[in-house]
C-alpha cells in the first residue's frame, strides 16, 4: 500500500521541485546588494531585510497588510458564521442559497472588485441610498481610502467562509445541542459550550483560506484604493517595476516576508487543531 501510495505522488515531484527551486532563487535574490535594473548583484547581505523596518513607508504597508487582514478576516468569518448558521437551519432553501454562493464565488475577481467600485462610487447606490435615507447630506468617498479596501477585503473573503462554515456545520450532530438543552442549558450556554467548539475547526479552516489571502491581496487595494493605500503586494509591484529601476531584492525580500507570514499562520493553525485534537 505504502509504494502504490509513492508511485501515485510521484508526479507531483516536479512540481514540488519547481516550487523549491524558485523559493530557492527568490530567496537568493532577497540577499543579494540592491542596483537598479539588475536582477542581483554580489556580495550577499542581509540589508534588505533590515529596510524592512528601517524604511517608513515599507514599515507602514506591512502593518497596513496585517492589520486589514486580521480586520477582514474577523468581519468576513463573523458573517459567514451567521450566515452558515441560517442556511443550514433552512433545508429545503439550502442547495438554491448554497448555488447562489457558489455562483458567486466562482465570478472573476477582477469582475467582482470592478461591480463594487460602481457600488461605491459617489454617485453609486450605496451613495444614493445613505442619502436618500437622510443618514449623509453629501456622498462619502470611498474609493482610495482604507475602508473601501477593507469592505473589497471582506468581499472577498466571504463566500469561501460561508462555504466552509456550512459545511462544518452540517457535521455537527444536533443531539449536542438537544442535551444541553435537556441539562437546563440556555442559547448562550448552548452556543459557547456546544456549537463554538464543534464549529472550531470550521472557524480556524475559513481563517486559513481568508487571513493570508487577505494579507496577500494585489487587486483590491489596486483598483480600490486607487495607489493611496499600499500594501505588500502593491509594494512589490512597485519595487520590481520603478521607473528609476527595479530593486528587484527588495520585491524578494518582501516576497520572501510575505511568504514567512503566510505559512506561519497555516503552520500555527495546524500546530493548534494537532495539539487539541479537534479534526
């Protein structure tokens, strides 16, 4: 069983060793001395990686990155538990709610993220509704600014959550809940002792698809936040695109640190369902 089990990974070996090679070689490049318009220049350092912290503006995007990801990712997953939770309650709308999310996610992003710039436009329906409702006299903008980011963040982010969120729910047993409700338990008691935990690992793998997607986002802070709020993958771009010359080790660092974040937080979240036993 064990060498049909090999001989049917095998052909994922050259995949994994074209990852390896081009990890290996953009780390590489993350060490190497910074020139204008040279993929890499000799000797090795590790002064790249210093700028990271040492330079405001590089500094202020990867705080900016984090902290619009973790904020996504817990408005996103909130949501989608909500959302879940409803759908899973409602059998007979189930498949057609399901069909309708799914749709959705399987749109063109870029598609996506153009139908919420129209939505977020001053003279866009959100606009026109908050006036219309007298909440706001004048249209609020949005685009280049960090909430509309964070609002295309969450966009993003929700589908996948509520997807995974159902089907982690629908393999919790509703016996849990009837016991507790038999033991004198009230919803409060119910939902923090029964259905947080059982829907934990639910909770952690939406966290796993959203958080570093979020950090990792090119096209919303793009095309909504219009060059005014940079983020890692922006500050890639621009570093391997400059009109004074690329500084292509400082993409690769950034690539690198990017790189570091995201499978850190897998990692961690895989180290914590391991330990608890809860997959």
């Amino acid at each position: 069983m064990k060498s049909r089990a090999n001989l049917l990974a095998a052909p994922a070996l050259p995949l994994i060793a074209l990852f390896c090679v081009s990890i290996g070689w953009v780390a590489f490049v993350s060490f190497s001395s910074g020139t204008p318009r040279l993929l890499y220049s000799l000797p090795l350092t590790a002064q790249n990686f210093a700028a990271l912290f040492s330079k405001a503006f590089i500094s202020k995007s990867i705080v900016r990155s984090i902290y619009l990801g973790i904020t996504a990712t817990l408005i996103a997953v909130t949501i989608g538990y909500i959302v879940a939770g409803h759908v899973s309650r409602h059998e007979k709308r189930k498949d057609l709610i399901v069909s309708g999310i799914f749709a959705v996610y399987m749109v063109s992003f870029v598609i996506k993220v153009y139908a919420l710039q129209i939505i977020l436009a001053p003279g866009g329906p959100l606009n026109q509704g908050l006036m219309a409702s007298g909440l706001i006299a004048n249209p609020i903008i949005f685009m280049g600014t960090e909430p509309a980011v964070l609002i295309g963040l969450v966009y993003a982010s929700l589908p996948i959550s509520i997807l995974v969120l159902l089907a982690q729910f629908e393999q919790m047993p509703d016996y849990y809940d009837d016991a507790a409700a038999c033991f004198g338990a009230d919803r409060w008691q119910r939902f923090w002792h029964v259905h947080l935990p059982l829907s934990m690992p639910g909770i952690l793998t939406s966290i796993v698809f959203s958080l570093p997607a979020s950090i990792a986002a090119f096209e919303v802070p793009v095309l909504l936040g219009r060059g005014r709020v940079n983020m890692i993958s922006t500050q890639i771009y621009q570093s391997s695109s400059g009109t004074a010359g690329a500084d292509w080790p400082m993409a690769a660092t950034l690539s690198i640190l990017l790189l570091l974040i995201s499978g850190g937080i897998i990692l961690a979240i895989q180290s914590w369902l391991a330990r608890r036993q809860v997959v």
